[in-house]
C-alpha cells in the first residue's frame, strides 16, 4: 500500500505542474524547480519501494513500508491544503501568506522524502533475504499429505469426465499442458486428485508424480518431490542441475503424468518445463493455477478448463455429503430446508460449502442451523482453523500493491452487486491509484484484466460483441476480504454517514439544503460537518433501504502523527471521496457542509435528484469525478474552470432541453469523460496560439451527448484526441444544419472508434473518419442505401440500427462488402425483405434480430444457430 501512497503523491505533483489555472500560474512557476525535485525524489523512492513490496512476501507492512505510507499521505495532504489555501485567498495579504507557507511546506516535505529515502538505503536486501527465507514447506504440505487428503468430488461430473478424456485421449507429438483455472478454494486440487487416482489414468501412464507448489516456489523442493514420485525412497542428491538430469531420465521413453499443482508464476514453469522430455507421445502435464495468465503461458492447444462456481444443486449435494456424512437417509424435513438455503448463501463456492457443512456436523439443533442460515459469512470467518481466510488470502498476498489498491476499492459498492466496469476504472483513475505518466485507460483496463485473470473479479456481463467487459463482481469471501483490509486502514478508512428521520431533534434545512423540492421537505437532517464519524462501520443492502434519505459513503486517508483522529476539521479534510447510496428521488443533499471538504476527489451523487447547480462545489478544486442528477435546467456557471483537476463530469437527467456550457470550460485540461443527456459546447475563446494548447480537451476520451451544431472546425479541432463521441440531433433545425455541411467536418477527429448519433433525420455519412470501429444509430431514419456508403469504412466491426435508424421495407446490399463487420444489430424498423448473403459480410460472427416482426426471411446463409439470435 506504501507503493500506492506514493503513486497517488506523484499524481497531485505532477497535475501541478501541468495545470494551466491563471491564478495558480504564479505560485507554480516560482516553486517549479522545488517540485520537479520533489517529484524526481518520490519517483526514485518509488522505484525502490516497487522492487521491495514485489520481493516481501510477509502479509503485515514492514516499518519502511509504513514510513513511506505515511509520509507520503502527508505530504499530499500538506500539499493539497497549502495550494487550496492559496486558491481560496480574496486579499493581497491572504495570498502572500499562503505562498509563504507553500514556501515553507515545500522545504519541509522535501526534508521528510530524504529522510524515508535514507531509511531505505539501509535494508538494500532486506526484500530479497524474506523471498529466499521463505520456502515452500511454509506454503504447501508435501505431495504425499495431498494426495492423502481425503475428499471425493461431489458434482463436477461434466468437468471430470472432459478431464478424463483429455487425460487419455490418443495424442502425438509433444506432451500436452492442461491447465485447470479458477479462484482459491473453488475445488482445481480436490479435482485434479480424482482424476490422477483415477483407476483408467493409473493404467494408461507408465509414470505419475505430483509436486505442489507455491508463491515463492523452491525448484529444489519440486524436483525432489517428483523424483520421490517416480523413483521411491530417498533422494540425496542437493544440486539442482543434477536432480533435473536424474528426472528427465526417469521419465525419458515412458508415457508419463506430470500435476503440478498450486503453480503461481511463468518462472516457475520455465524453472522445470526442460526436465520434461518432449518425445513421449501421449504424455500429459496437469496444472492447477489461480491465474489465466500462467495457463496461457504454458497451454498452446487450449485445453484449459475454467472451474465455474457450483449451481444449487451441485451446492446442495456438497454440503449434505459433508455435514450428514454418518447420518442415515432421509434427512429430517426441516433440516434439509435449512441446510439448502446455507448452501445457496455459499455463493457456489466449494470450500466455503466444504468448511460450514463441517463446522456445523457438531451442531445437532435446528436453532444453531438457523442462526447459521442467517450469517454464513460471519460463521465461516469464525472458523478456528481459518481454511477459508487463508487459501484467499494468499490471493490476495501475491497481488501487486496496485492491484491490491484496486481489488480494496470493490468493498466500497454493496455487496453482491454488478459494478460497471468503465465507473469503476474512473474511479480508480480519480482516486490516483494508477501512474500519472502512463496511459490511464490502458492502465485501468490492464489492472482490470489482471484481477479477473488472477480469479479474483469475475465478469458478469460483456458487450454483445463479447470484446469488452460491461460489469463484473467479486465473490462474497473476497469482498469481505476487502472490508477486513480497509478496517486496518492502510490505504484509505470507509465510513458510512446516515440520514434518518428523527422526531426529537429539528434542524434548519436550508442551511445546508442544496434545493429542495417545494412539495417534499424532508423534516429533519443531519449535518454531517456536526456528525461524528465513528470508525469504520458496514451497513449492508438492504439495511441501507431502511433508510428514507440514503446514505453517504465516505472514503478517507488515514490519519498520521500530524493529524489527530478527534479534530473533526481535520476528518473532514482527510475525505477525499463520498458516494450517495440510496432512493433516487431523495432530493436534498449537503450544502454549506462540501465546503469543509477542501481535499475532495469523488463526488458521486448521481443517484440524488437536484434542482440547481451547487455552485459549493466549485471551492472543491483537487475534485477529479463530479457525477450529478438533474430534474431541472440549471445552469454551469463560468468558474466551472476552478475544477482544474477534473477528469469525469457526468449529468444525468431527463428530457432536458440544451445546456450551453460557458466557454471556460475549455480550460478543464484534464477532462477525460464529459457526459449530459443534451449539451452544446461554444467554440474555444480567441486566444492566441501559445495559450490556445492549454484551451483544449487534449485528453478527452469520451463525450455526449452533443448538439450536431458543435460540429464546426472550432470545436472539433478541441476535441480531436476524442475516442468515443454521441450526437443527439433533439430540438436542432435540420433544414439549417444540412446548409451548414458542418458534419463533413467530423475528419478532423481522427483518433475516432465510436460513433453513436440519434434524433437526427436523413443526415450523410460520407466523411466519418476511416478509424471508426463501432457505429450506433437511433431515429436517424437513412435509407437503406446509404448503408453501402457505410459498408466502405474499412475498420468497422460493430454496427447497431437501432429504433427507426433506416427507413423503407427493403435492404438490398447489392455489391457492398462489409470486410471486418463481426456483429450486426437490426432493432424495431419497417424491414420487410432483406437480400444478403455471406459475401456482404464474410467475416459476421454474430447476428441480433430484436423484435423485427415485419421480416418475412431471413437470408438462409445467417441461419447458423451460432451466429443468429432472436429477440
């Protein structure tokens, strides 16, 4: 987490550095040097520190770890505050004050990053002593102790036959690799020991050896193991070169099986892969791996088998297997119900359903079921042996302290719910959890890809082209692991701040009201500046609906010496993130009180209805995600520039007229994602040529929805870096917009993938630019053959037609070709006959037909089961 502190320091230093805030202009150039110095310091340190959190496979924080974790907290925190104070100062003596004491800040902070960068000098090997300390005997017990260990596979049967057959399956050349994935505890040993007992394997391998690995595997240990596997008795031979020698001769001209199981790494399968000979036609080696990474790597044929979790039944088998394992049949009634809805609240996960059924096999009374049946989760952490706690926690132990920064974030969402992936990845961006210097985007996804191939964030839903993630989740188990991890406060403190109805105390609401519906004033709030946030504290789903004005999810930095948990100020200061979890029709919210939270960087309120633009916000400058919810038109005021470090600006709302923002939005560099349901953005101010850089949307990734009238030269050529765009043609004159030509100017977006365009009556395609990838249209109303014009994009994979996109009873691709088109989506439209074959789409890999009730026939080349679907 130390790691993490200091990626999120370099973020706020060199977002400094960039800004082009006039006011702050001044400030920064006269301390430029100081704080390239400052950032070339934490870098350096951060290198370091990487390197020794890589190598330190101890679960706790070593002492180094946590004086640079709270250093660097500090120091954000001092130059956070010291930068607001000065943006905040309204006379000449305030302002000359505050860079005195950012002067002075300066001096101090780069003193405490020297003083941690010596520390560090002194334990140079400190890392590498605790990886070569750490052998595999304090990880795995041997391979006879598996192999021993006695519990039959219950369900699987599919799995375990597909395993057998792969197994002893006729095959030459070289040996194959299977790989079985899944996450800890979901049953890939349990499996892999039936199967390698199995009597049909025993008489089809001349040889079968098992060696159990671990995170810090010892090439030594695992030579040895499989040596006493195939030759018996005692081995004892020490040099590793040599023991390689003995097992690739043990095993040359015989069909042998070869489990490696618990294998963490590439290295560690480059480190024995030689001492298997490749001549043996039919030989196997069987993997169990909780990263998809490592299958990958050593699987060329795919092979591979995903474990999944067990479906009810499959459950319910398990645990009664377990817990009535010496009972006679029948079970009695109630005990059976009880006992299956304990399996269902084990999520599918065989260890969980393993260790409750055995832990509840001393437990004879359908009371202590029931309380059981309540809490599963808090029952299986009771565990005295701690089974589950342990096998996930090396999950979580090998993870990088990025990844173990991102995979913490997932306990801020309600447990068991879908998380869109793309808030998420904001989310992270905003927090400073990703390197500043890298590609975010990429960064995000990369972290993203990582954890789900680890088996640790499990997809729920992908896109209908199956090539992006729309949500995922994470098992109960994990997200309890991830509370369990943020109570001990080591990257950020969660709080949950309730507002309940109370009919003892009364409270001034407009004080702190932003704009409350007339009709629907909640009696009484609770001023969260007044409130005393307790300590960590959960409160689950369906709690939080008992509630009837929401709840407030409060990230803060963890305290250090120089600030004291009982000064409410500096609690307020150390949020730097709030959520609103609640009904969506709760229609007040903080208002005085945003003022205190000078260090704010996620203000998520998406979910709470407002009437005017809480013009609070605007004091709120390090703010990175700003998310809201419109009943009303309201207006953005020009100071929106203020919000320099935004990067995500999301308004949602319905059926709102144009929203014409000032043009000093142009000065939000940093902006990234820029979201409303209808919006106009003026062309950038006159400025000249060197201040026109620093009055663009240089990284802007994503914007909607756009007035098809903000097509001109001026505007576009802001936001030609943009990847995703959305225009809604709503309230717009097309006979004037036709005149203009302005869509011919959509070529200067040449970084363009996706296109969506919707309310806009018979418009031309013919200049989109030529790198476009995904084209959505809605109420477009084309006819059908400008689709051919369409067909000419060359890089164009994904095209939706939604409601009344093209107009007509006929489409007739005649000659056109769509060369790289993968998915077709044709929605509602007045489509009677359609005359295509597989030459207009030779490379089509999936068809959706959705609710298109006036096609008669559909071509009979795209009636392959595979490619079409009906809905």
């Amino acid at each position: 987490m130390a790691y993490a502190s200091l990626i999120s320091l370099m973020t706020t230093i060199k977002s400094l550095l960039m800004t082009s805030n006039s006011p702050m202009q001044s400030l920064i150039c006269d301390h430029k040097e100081q704080l390239w110095a400052l950032h070339e310091k934490v870098s350096s340190l951060g290198v370091f520190l990487n390197n020794f959190e890589k190598n330190n496979v101890s679960e706790e924080m070593t002492y180094l770890e946590v004086q640079v974790k709270e250093v660097a907290s500090a120091i954000e925190y001092t130059i956070q505050l010291r930068v607001t104070e000065f943006e905040m100062a309204n006379t000449k003596s305030q302002n000359k004050r505050t860079r005195r004491n950012f002067h002075h800040s300066l001096q101090q902070v780069a003193v405490d990053i020297d003083r941690v960068t010596k520390e560090s000098t002194k334990i140079p090997d400190k890392g590498k002593q605790a990886s070569e300390e750490s052998l595999v005997q304090d990880f795995s017990s041997s391979a006879n102790d598996v192999l021993k260990f006695n519990n039959s596979m219950v369900g699987r049967g599919d799995q375990r036959e597909r395993l057998l057959e792969d197994l002893t399956r006729g095959y030459s050349g070289e040996p194959k690799v299977i790989p079985i994935i899944g996450m800890g505890g979901i049953g890939k040993t349990t499996l892999a020991i039936e199967v390698y007992n199995d009597a049909r394997v025993r008489s089809h391998f001349d040889v079968c050896a098992w060696a159990t690995l671990s995170q810090q595997h010892n090439v030594k240990e695992i030579l040895l193991n499989l040596l006493r596997s195939t030759k018996g008795g005692t081995i004892d031979m020490t040099d590793e070169a040599e023991l390689a020698d003995m097992l690739h001769k043990s095993l040359y001209g015989k069909r042998y099986l070869i489990v490696m199981d618990d294998i963490w790494s590439s290295k560690a399968w480059d480190d024995v892969r030689r001492c298997f000979p490749s001549q043996n036609k039919g030989s196997r080696i069987l993997l169990t791996t909780r990263n998809n990474e490592v299958a990958c790597y050593a699987n060329t044929e795919n092979l591979a088998l995903q474990m999944s979790f067990m479906d009810q039944d499959e459950s319910w088998n398990l645990f009664k297997s377990v817990a009535f394992a010496n009972e006679a049949l029948p079970l009695p009634s109630e005990f059976e119900n009880i006992g299956k809805k304990i399996a269902e609240k084990s999520h599918g996960l065989p260890l969980t359903i393993v260790v409750v059924a055995g832990l509840l096999k001393s437990k004879k009374t359908i009371e202590d079921w029931e309380s059981v049946a309540e809490d599963v989760k808090s029952f299986v952490n009771n565990d005295p042996d701690e089974q589950c706690s342990h096998v996930l926690g090396l999950s979580y132990n090998h993870l990088t302290s990025d990844l173990k920064t991102c995979l913490l974030y997932f306990g801020i969402f309600p447990e068991d719910t879908e998380i869109p992936t793309k808030h998420l990845k904001r989310f992270w961006m905003a927090e400073g959890f990703l390197n500043f210097e890298s590609d975010l985007e990429g960064e995000a996804e990369k972290c993203l890809q990582d954890l789900i191939n680890r088996c640790l964030v499990h997809v729920s839903k992908k896109s209908r082209d199956e090539t992006k993630i729309i949500s995922c989740k994470v098992h109960d188990l994990i997200y309890d692991l991830c509370l369990r991890q943020v109570q001990r406060g080591n990257l950020f403190i969660m709080n949950d701040i309730l507002f309940e109805k109370s009919d003892e105390k009364k409270a001034q609401i407009n004080d702190f009201v932003f704009d409350c519906d007339p009709n629907h004033v909640p009696s009484v709030c609770q001023s969260l500046s007044r409130h005393n946030m307790q300590p960590f504290k959960h409160w689950t789903g369906d709690k939080i609906d008992k509630f009837p004005y929401g709840l407030y999810r409060a990230l803060l930095t963890p305290g250090h010496h120089q600030l004291r948990d009982d000064d409410n100020n500096n609690l307020l200061k150390r949020t730097r993130s709030i959520f609103f979890s609640g009904h969506y029709f709760s229609t007040f919210i903080l208002k005085s009180e945003l003022t205190h939270f000078k260090l704010l960087k996620i203000l998520d309120l998406e979910h709470m209805a407002i009437y005017s633009f809480p013009l609070q916000i605007l004091s709120l400058i390090w703010l990175r995600y700003l998310a809201l919810c419109c009943l009303k038109n309201f207006d953005i005021p020009p100071e929106i520039c203020r919000l320099w470090n935004l990067q995500t600006f999301i308004v949602r709302g319905y059926t709102l007229p144009y929203k014409t923002f000032p043009e000093q939005i142009w000065g939000l560099r940093q902006l990234r994602y820029l979201k409303l349901q209808n919006f106009h953005l003026p062309n950038q101010p006159s400025v000249s040529v060197d201040k026109a850089r620093h009055m663009s949307f240089s990284n802007i990734q994503s914007i909607s929805y756009l007035s098809p009238l903000c097509c001109t030269k001026e505007v576009l050529s802001g936001i030609q870096n943009v990847k995703k765009i959305g225009f809604n043609g709503d309230q717009v004159d097309y006979e004037s917009f036709q005149k203009s030509g302005h869509f011919n100017n959509l070529v200067i977006l040449q970084q363009l993938e996706s296109l969506s365009v919707r309310n806009m009556y018979d418009w031309s395609l013919v200049t989109i630019p030529t790198t476009l990838k995904k084209l959505k249209l809605f109420r477009t109303y084309l006819s059908w053959s400008y689709l051919d014009i369409i067909a000419e994009l060359p890089n164009l994979e994904v095209l939706k037609l939604m409601f009344n996109a093209c107009r007509g009873k006929e489409w007739d691709p005649n000659v056109s070709v769509f060369t790289q088109l993968k998915l077709l989506l044709i929605e509602v439209n007045s489509l009677k006959s359609w005359k295509a074959t597989n030459d207009n789409f030779p490379v089509l890999e999936r068809l959706v037909l959705r609710s298109c009730y006036r096609l008669k026939e559909i071509p009979i080349e795209f009636a392959d089961i595979n490619t079409l679907q009906l809905i």
